[in-house]
C-alpha cells in the first residue's frame, strides 16, 4: 500500500472510531508479530532503523550547513576508480539536494603525468609543483579541459545534480602572476593566485548549479599558466568565504613524522598555529606542502575549517561533513570544538 494509500485510511478511521479502535487493535498485533514472530521483517527493521538513525545523526550538520558553500578539491584515487568516482558525484549531488551550495576544483596530476608520457613530454617537479614549459602547458590544457573538467561535470549530471564546468581562465575568474619555487625556481608557465572572481561562482550557485573548475588562470600579460589545484581550491574558498575547505587525497589525513613506521601518528585535528610550525620547522612531506600551504592561507582568510580525507573511502565527504566522528584531519582556527546545535561534540 502506498503512503497516499495509508494516509486515506487513517482519515477514513477517523470519522468512524468504532472502526478505529478496531484498526488499531489490529495494527498493535501486526507490530507484535513484526517484533517476535516473523525474523526476516524484524532484521528489515532493524536495517531501516539503523538507516534512520544515521539520518538522525546528519541533520543538526545538515542544518548548520544549509545554504553554506563548501569547496572540494578532487583528486587522487578518487579520479580514477570507477567506484570512487561514482561515491564523489553522489556526494556532491545529496550535498546539493540538502541545501549546500558544492563547488569542485580539480587539477588532473595523474591524467597529465599519463597524457604527457604519450606525447613524450617530460614531467618535472620542483617542491610538489609542476615545470611547466610551452610543451607541458599544451599537455595541462588538454588533460584538464578536455579530459577531467568534462568527465567530472558528467559524473555529478549522471547523479542527478545539475554541473556546469568552468575553466579559471573563464570571466578572469582565476587572475594568476608567475609563481616560483621553494629556493626561487624558474617554473615556467606555472600562476600563483592573486585574484579570484567570486561574483562569477556565486552567480552559478544563486542559478541552482554545481561549479567544477579547472585549474588553469591567466596572468597580467593574458598568457594562460598552469595553477597547482590544492593552492587554487584554497584561494577560491577564501574568495567565497566558504565554510569548508575538502581536500580528497591517497593517504587518511595529515601525519606527524610521516614515513617513520614506528613514530607515525594520524592527526584527528589539528590548529592553524601548529600547521605553520610545521611549514616552518619542513616536518611536511613535499607533496602535502602545497595543500598546508593554501590551508593556512584560506583559515588564515577567514575559512573557518578544513578538511584532508582519504578519497580512498567511499562517501568520506559525508561522512566528514554530516556525522559526529568524521575522519581524516579537521583544522581549525583553534583547538575550540566545534559543535552544531543539538549535537553532540565530536569525539
């Protein structure tokens, strides 16, 4: 019977109470069968009900997040497992339908590493960014905007939210200057953020769409330059003044004494302050500096938490968004809890 159906017969119940009672009586028995007699009902009980209660568990987040942007920088795994890819667009796309406002930057390391050896291009990397010449420029323009921007939009469209993909070269939405390396490296047509076009995204979020952004911008000159996507994500959710900074990689999080087996610890959470010490002190893998680097900068503007999650598991964007655990690292402006109203704190 349909819940049309259910609501029809109550009503009808209801002008007749002698039939009520009797209804009710009748619903009672069924309920006890349902509970002692019959296992098969009672295990899909039990199965709906622990359904429920992770509903539960998610709505005091849900409410708290509603109509806040949250910006998700894809990469890693997640970008290409045909089971991650499916779990990231459905994320996205019940982000969307619950009243937050998602927005995806990617860059595309794998599929330019991988389209760049076809051409025999050389790939080279100076304190976890790329060298970007003439040649490897070409390489980034056609992996990203011709390859990963219209697959990632296709995902999200496929799981039912509506994508519009954006190249940050688009309206001067990502205005870029030469950027250089650690100890002042030539890296070629490689941008460093100096301007982001918010009006431009909030206009596609006010429109109802899900903004997946490449990572390319241009510079003063006009010239296109190739943008590192974990500092692109960070100046862009500044720009937004998001209320959460995501970042899926291949590792659970953030790590004190990343390598050695014996020391190694997850860091659950983790202060602004103690990030920039670590910068400070190099006690970061190269390849997690650019991701430090822009979370800083972006908590550092006003974003009040970020995220690094193993895009490995699936659903890690929900369960870190919309339960009291969450995984991965949380960094924050402080240590201070932070806690939506009816909620629990998190452990």
């Amino acid at each position: 019977m349909s819940s049309r159906s259910h609501a029809s017969t109550a009503a009808a119940h209801a002008m007749n109470p002698t039939r009520a009672a009797t209804s009710a009586q009748a619903a009672a028995n069924a309920a006890t069968r349902v509970s002692s007699a019959d296992g098969v009902n009672v295990a899909r009980i039990e199965v709906a009900q622990e359904k429920a209660a992770v509903l539960r568990e998610a709505l005091p987040w849900i409410t708290q997040f509603h109509g806040r942007t949250v910006v998700v920088k894809y990469g890693g795994n997640a970008m290409v497992d045909d089971a991650l890819k499916g779990s990231f667009a459905a994320d996205i796309a019940l982000l969307h339908f619950v009243g937050l406002r998602p927005v995806i930057v990617h860059g595309g390391g794998p599929q330019i590493s991988a389209l760049a050896e076809q051409l025999a291009v050389p790939s080279n990397f100076v304190g976890g960014l790329r060298v970007t010449d003439d040649a490897m420029m070409n390489v980034v323009r056609m992996a990203l905007l011709g390859q990963v921007n219209p697959e990632v939009v296709g995902l999200v469209q496929d799981a039912g939210a509506p994508a519009v993909g954006v190249a940050g070269t688009d309206a001067g939405l990502i205005q870029v200057r030469p950027a250089v390396g650690p100890e002042g490296e030539d890296l070629g047509l490689v941008g460093e953020v100096e301007t982001v076009n918010a009006r431009y995204i909030n206009e596609l979020l006010d429109d109802g769409f899900v903004p997946v952004i490449a990572t390319v911008g241009r510079d003063a000159d006009g010239r296109e330059r190739n943008v590192n996507a974990d500092l692109a994500a960070g100046a862009i959710a500044a720009a937004l003044e998001a209320s959460k900074l995501v970042y899926l990689t291949d590792v659970p999080g953030l790590y004190l004494d990343f390598g050695d087996v014996e020391k190694q610890a997850l860091m659950s959470e983790v202060s602004v302050d103690r990030l920039e010490r670590m910068l400070q002190d190099d006690e970061l893998h190269t390849g997690m500096r650019p991701k430090i680097r822009s979370i800083v900068s972006a908590i550092r503007a006003g974003v009040p938490q970020a995220h690094i999650l193993d895009g490995r598991v699936l659903h890690a964007v929900l369960i870190e968004i919309f339960t009291d655990e969450g995984v991965g690292t949380m960094i924050t402006r402080s240590l201070d809890p932070v806690v939506p109203p009816g909620a629990e704190m998190r452990s």
